[in-house]
C-alpha cells in the first residue's frame, strides 16, 4: 500500500536523522570518558597525588629539558605498625594528610607521588640544600602531628640535569632510596643526603 509505504519512509528518515545528529555527540561524549579515564589512570585515588604510572610519565616529560633536580623518596617509618595498631581506616587518614604535606611543601612545577605502599616520591626544580630544608620542614611536621602517630625517613640526592636523558633521574631515584633505607637503619624520622662521592649524610 502506498500510504504505508510512505509511513515506512518517514520511519527510515527519522532514525537516519537521529542517527546522524547524535553519532557526533556520542563520539565527543565517549572521547571525554576516554580522556578522563586517561587522566585519572596517572593518579593515586586515596591521595591525589601521582601514582606511578603518572610519576613515570612526569619524568619522561622532564627528561626532553635535561634540567637540574633534586630528587627525593619518602617513606612513612612503621606504617604497618600504624595500621595494627589503629586500622587501616587511619592508615588512610596518614596516607592522605602526608600527601596533602608533601604536597604543599613542594608545589608545582615540583613532581610528588605515591609510588607505592606507603612510599612518595618528589622531584623538585631547587637547589639540593634548599630542598633538603624542606626535606627536613615536612619531616618535623609529621613529627609534630601527634594525632598521626607516624613519622618519615627522607632520602635526597642531586640531579645535575646532564648525561643520559634515559638513565640519569632513574639512577637518582635510586641514591635517594639508599639514603632513604639509611635513614631508616638510623632510626628513622631523619632526612639523609646522598652525594655521589660519598656515603649517605644526615642533614
């Protein structure tokens, strides 16, 4: 019949417009949830910080402008005494208030993350002695907060910014993680500095 030909029709134009109307704003759509599920794939839920992918990330960035950096790692001392004696509900509470201090002591264009557990790790765009003091202020804040009943070992190590791009932040990341163990093996709730030519010293 014709009349119901010409129902069919208007039926067909009406779902080809729908359909080509809204293709484009379910693309633009699923893009930003790509876009945003890329986004927070770089950073730790609990702290806001960087995570390790997202930390990894930052240091390839940084490796193209070959600048000088001090490069540190953070580690909360008997965290999962912490968390037996308190629950892990508090170790949370550690976790995001540490992030929150290390986050306010070394602002952008600083990188800080959460590489793991309850380890950070910072790069920082000032001069060694200078982030060493720093080092040092957000270690006697933690020292401070009675209530988090948690401290930090703070191992610091200089990045001249020279030699191989690919190598060289990852070879001060792990000075910095032997003056950190150091300062644990000390006893803890101390920054140590590591300089290539010598053992770990404390600040």
């Amino acid at each position: 019949m014709p009349e119901a030909d010409v129902v069919l029709a208007c039926i067909y134009l009406l779902v080809l417009t729908l359909v080509l109307f809204s293709a484009p704003i379910l693309t633009h759509a699923l893009l930003l949830l790509l876009r945003r599920d890329a986004a927070t794939a770089f950073y730790d839920p609990l702290t806001g910080l960087r995570n390790r992918r997202g930390f990894d990330a930052a240091i390839v960035e940084h490796r193209a402008h070959r600048r000088p950096a001090t490069v540190m790692v953070i580690d909360l001392d008997e965290f999962k005494l912490v968390n037996d004696r308190f629950g892990h509900a508090h170790g949370d509470v550690v976790l995001r208030r540490t992030a929150d201090a290390i986050h306010s002591t070394f602002l952008p264009p600083s990188i800080t993350a959460r590489t793991g557990g309850e380890e950070f790790a910072v790069v920082t765009f000032t001069e060694l002695a200078q982030a060493a003091d720093q080092a040092d202020a957000l270690r006697q804040w933690c020292a401070a907060q009675a209530d988090l009943s948690a401290t930090v070992s703070i191992g610091v190590t200089h990045h001249p910014g020279s030699g191989s791009p690919t190598t060289g932040l990852e070879q001060a990341l792990e000075r910095a993680d032997i003056a950190m163990y150091a300062a644990k093996h000390a006893g803890g709730n101390s920054v140590f500095v590591h300089n290539e030519s010598s053992t770990p010293t404390i600040t």
